[in-house]
C-alpha cells in the first residue's frame, strides 16, 4: 500500500491559539502513524498564494492520513486551528 502525504498551507492569525492546535494535533497524528517531514521552515514560494507556514506529513497510506483527519480527536485539535489559522489541506498518496 502506498504511503500518502499531509500537505498544509498555513497563515496563523492567532498564534495561542494555534499553538493549542498543534500541540493537539501531533499528538493525533502520531498516534495514526503520521510522521512530519517539514514543519513551518524557510521556503522559496514558486506559484499560487503563499503562506508563511508549510507543513508536511508523511502516513503509512492515504487510509490512515484520512482516518487521522477524520477522527474524533482532530476534531477537537480543530477547534483550535478554526478562527485562529487560514489553511488549504490536501491528502495526497504516493505514487
């Protein structure tokens, strides 16, 4: 089975919030097999809208990136990123 990738483009707009947010969410996506391979660090926009805040995650299928996204405790990691953060969100397998 393919692995798959949690690709986010981030704008923080409230940083307590936000922070409340990851420290949530690493701990889902942890625990769905989930492994980040960049996290918010300097990047060279190409094309589109850029954000300052990219992030990265590698899961062992787009099955499990889903299931982590979908489960009840992102759910309430999400309620910290909503209002505090605009965000463009793609599941991607691998090829």
């Amino acid at each position: 089975m393919p692995q798959a990738f949690w690709i986010a483009h981030v704008t923080v707009t409230d940083d307590a919030a936000y922070a409340r947010y990851a420290a949530l969410a690493l701990e889902v996506i942890t625990a769905h097999g989930g492994c980040f391979l960049a996290r918010g660090g300097p990047a060279i926009q190409k094309e589109g809208r850029a954000h300052p805040r990219n992030v990265v995650a590698v899961f062992p299928s787009l099955e499990a990136a889903n299931a982590c996204y979908e489960s009840d405790g992102y759910k309430q990691a999400m309620t910290h990123a909503v209002g505090a953060s605009e965000r463009d969100l793609v599941l991607v397998e691998a090829s």
